[in-house]
C-alpha cells in the first residue's frame, strides 16, 4: 500500500522515456554535468583547475546520495547549496573548485533548456510517427466518398481521406512550429547573478574575449549553437511560453481529431482500436465506448490550461528575477510534456488502427445525396424542356415534404416523388446516375494526395518509425 500522493501522469499515461527525462536523477546528474562543463572550461581559459579534479567530479555525476541532499538542504534551505555540498563530499579534491563564479541559475536554468531540448527529441519522433500513421490513413480511404457537415449539419460530400488530411495538416503545422523553435534554442549560459558575468569578468582578469569564450566552451560541450545575448539571473521565460505554446498546439490538433473521432463513431463510420477482451461499460455490456479518444481530449484539456502558468510568468517577471517562478515551473514544464507525452503514445495508437465502415458511410450519405443532388437534377429537367422556374418551386415543396415526413417517423423518398412527377421527364436510372457519389466530391481526392505528396512525404523521407512499435497500449 502507497500512501504517498503519485501524479496519475507518471503511474498511469506517460512513457518511461519521457519520465526517465524529467526524473530526479536526470535533472541532477545534469547539474552535475553543467559543473564539470564550467570546470573544464575554466581550466581551458586558465583558472587554477586540475585535470584530475575535473577526471573525479566526472567519475561522480550520477553517484548521487539524495538522502545526504535531503539532509543538508533540510539545514541550508537552499537545493543548489545543498547538491554543491554533497558533490564536494564524494570529490573531496575538487569541492572548492564546484560552482566557481556561477550562481545557481547557471545549473538549474541550463538543466531546464537540455532537459526541454530531449523531450522534444521524443515528441518529435512520436509526432511523425502520428503524421506517418494519418497519411497512409489519408491516402488508402481518399476515394471513399462520406457525409461532410457545417455547423454540424449535412453539407457537400467530402472523403475519408480528405477528412484525415485535415487532421494530418493540423500536426503538420505542430511540426513545423516544433522545429522552428528547437533550432533557436540557446542555453543561458554563464551570466551570473544579475545577468552581468561580472564575477566571470572578475576571475578571467578582465579579459572579456577569456569571459565570452568560457560560456561558448559550455554551449558547445552541450551541443547548442549559442547562449543568450542577454538576460538577468534567468533566460527570459518568453522561452518558456514558447515551449508551451508547442505543447499546446500539438494539444489543439490532438483534441480536434479525437473529438472528431468520437463523432463519427457515434455514427458508425470510423472506430477506434478496441481490444478482444476491452470493457466499453461496467453496466452496459454492449458498449464500445472510444476511450482513448476521450483520454487524449481529456489530457489535452489539462496542457491547453497547463500553457497558461507560462504566459503569466512571463509576464510577471521582476526586473533581473524573483523566485516566484521556481515552485511554478517545476510542475508545469514537466507536467506539461508528460502530458503530451502521453497523449502521442494514445495518437500512435489509435491512428495506427483506425477500423472504416464503408457500408456505414455510404448509407448515411446516401440518405442527404439527394437533396444536395437537387441542383444537378433541376439541370437536366431543363435540358428535356422543363421550366426551371416551376421546376424549382416543385423540388423546394417535395423536400420540405419528405423532411417533415422524416421528423414524423415516415419513410418517403424525395427520389421517387421526383421519378413520380412527369414534368421533370426523368427516369429512375436517370435518376440514378445524377446520384453518383464520386460526382460529388470535387478535388478531394486529388488535394489529398498533393499535399501528402508534396509535404508530408518529404518530412518523412528519413524518418525510421522508431516509436510505431513501442507504444503504451491503453
């Protein structure tokens, strides 16, 4: 029995990678890496550091006593302080050298940037694994006529196809926003406690090149292009919304797809996964209820919210720093990307079995063709000598005729009457042949095809699937 509270992101919905990633010890190991990078780099530029005490600060960075952190930062109420602390006890000889010049932004804000950085790395393979997924969806049903709807309301035919194309187009545009802002990511670098290096300038001697150069040596050691021009203690935590407003974006698209998804299996035509032995209901044995659909609108409802605590720390921000941030951005950052952690993995999932019902689709559309039929119809009366004017008038009477009688629970087709009415001159194989689904479907086909041909294939050119088989099955 647990008695401790456990986020039900961590016990029930996001990967081991993803957690793995926002761990205690990954977070801390990297401090820990940060320290060596800042040593190292300050040995380079000249400061009395030692190789040996640089060989023994690395052997230790994932030798982490967190009971001895506990106790210490217990007496010192500061978490950077007490690590410091417990890092020079197992590298006795280099713990006066740990931290030199920096202050405590230096690992924590360093540690966020690399930590977000990686998890990007995961969202980014599991979202083209969802793009892959909805593009061979998208073009193996482009042909398939179905039922479209405005305001919820049958409209003009679309395809299956063209439909899954708006989804994929959606997490398209999450992609591009995605590697846009992860090629201008930056770490902080060393800017000390204001943001003004002034203890760096102080420890090289004045030298500013030695000052520039030392936090240029900790951006390469990490693999990023550069560091902040500016910034106080902190990098502007602008950054931090935009991080969001990925996982939001990626959120957005998700519950749009999803809560499509629950639409149309409520109307029989698509299904998502379901599981031999899978309960839909604890009463209702029948029921085939699509929880992942309704688990990804429900988580995507949480990073939508989430997103906010970047948007009002941003803006809250005092002068150089205050450290009403911290306890704030310790939840919501991770949570953040659990949560979209988690809803990929149910993407993958449902996108990757997606169960279509032709038969379904083509009856339901079958019961409005007619009336959007109507048009084409009054077309060709004409062309046998009719009046479009009379004729017109007729087919407005017969369909608000056939829609009451609908309402009222009887079955009368607008076709026979239309077959029934000599002025319009026209036979029921005429009729028929007006009444050709694939008539009325447009480009849809054709634009589904071109835009995964020409945007969605290239993004996948050297994508290898690596997370289409390791999924979390619900």
């Amino acid at each position: 029995m647990n008695n401790n509270y456990e986020s039900p992101l961590s016990g029930r919905y996001a990967s081991k990678e993803m957690q793995e990633l926002f761990s205690s010890q990954k977070r801390y190991s990297t401090w820990r890496r940060l320290w060596v990078a800042l040593a190292d780099a300050e040995m380079k530029s000249g400061l009395p550091v030692t190789k040996e005490q640089i060989d023994e600060m690395t052997a230790n960075v994932d030798n982490i006593d967190f009971e001895r952190v506990a106790e210490i930062e217990k007496q010192t109420r500061h978490d950077v302080m007490a690590h410091i602390r417990a890092y020079g006890e197992v590298c006795p000889s280099a713990a006066g050298i740990i931290h030199l010049g920096a202050t405590s932004c230096f690992v924590t804000d360093n540690t966020d940037i690399i930590i977000m950085r990686e998890a990007l790395d995961i969202i980014k393979a599991k979202l083209l694994t969802v793009i892959k997924n909805l593009s061979e969806f998208a073009l193996e049903n482009k042909d398939i006529p179905a039922l479209a709807y405005t305001h919820l309301q049958a409209a003009q035919p679309t395809t299956v196809g063209k439909r899954a194309a708006l989804w994929l187009q959606d997490f398209y545009i999450d992609f591009g926003d995605l590697n846009y802002i992860y090629g201008g990511l930056r770490l902080l670098g060393n800017k000390g406690a204001t943001g003004t290096q002034a203890s760096f300038l102080k420890l090289l001697g004045g030298d500013t090149e030695k000052v520039l150069n030392l936090e240029k040596l900790i951006a390469e050691h990490f693999g990023f292009d550069g560091v902040y021009d500016v910034s106080g203690q902190t990098y502007t935590r602008k950054e931090d919304m935009r991080l969001q407003n990925i996982l939001c974006g990626i959120a957005q698209s998700a519950y749009k797809f999803t809560q499509d998804m629950r639409l149309l299996q409520s109307f029989g035509e698509l299904e998502e996964p379901f599981g031999k032995k899978q309960v839909g209901s604890s009463a209702m044995a029948y029921k085939r209820n699509p929880i992942r659909s309704e688990r990804v609108c429900s988580l995507a409802r949480f990073v939508l919210a989430n997103s906010v605590n970047a948007d009002l720390t941003a803006s809250v921000q005092w002068l150089e720093r205050s450290l009403d941030d911290s306890a704030n951005r310790r939840i919501s950052l991770a949570e953040g990307f659990l949560a979209i952690d988690s809803i990929l993995n149910l993407l993958i999932d449902i996108s990757s079995d997606i169960s279509v019902y032709p038969k379904v689709i083509e009856k339901r559309l079958n019961e409005h063709l007619p009336f959007m039929a109507t048009e084409n119809i009054l077309m060709e009366a004409v062309k046998k000598g009719g009046d479009r004017q009379e004729l017109h008038e007729v087919i407005r009477t017969y369909s608000n005729e056939v829609e009451l009688a609908k309402k009222q629970g009887e079955d009368i087709s607008l076709i026979d009457k239309i077959k029934n009415d000599s002025s319009f001159g026209l036979s029921e194989e005429e009729l028929m042949a007006i009444l050709k689904p694939s008539d009325f479907i447009g480009l849809a086909p054709y634009q589904t095809e071109r835009f995964i041909t020409d945007k969605i294939l290239p993004l996948l050119k050297d994508f290898d699937g690596r997370y289409s088989d390791s999924i979390i099955k619900v």
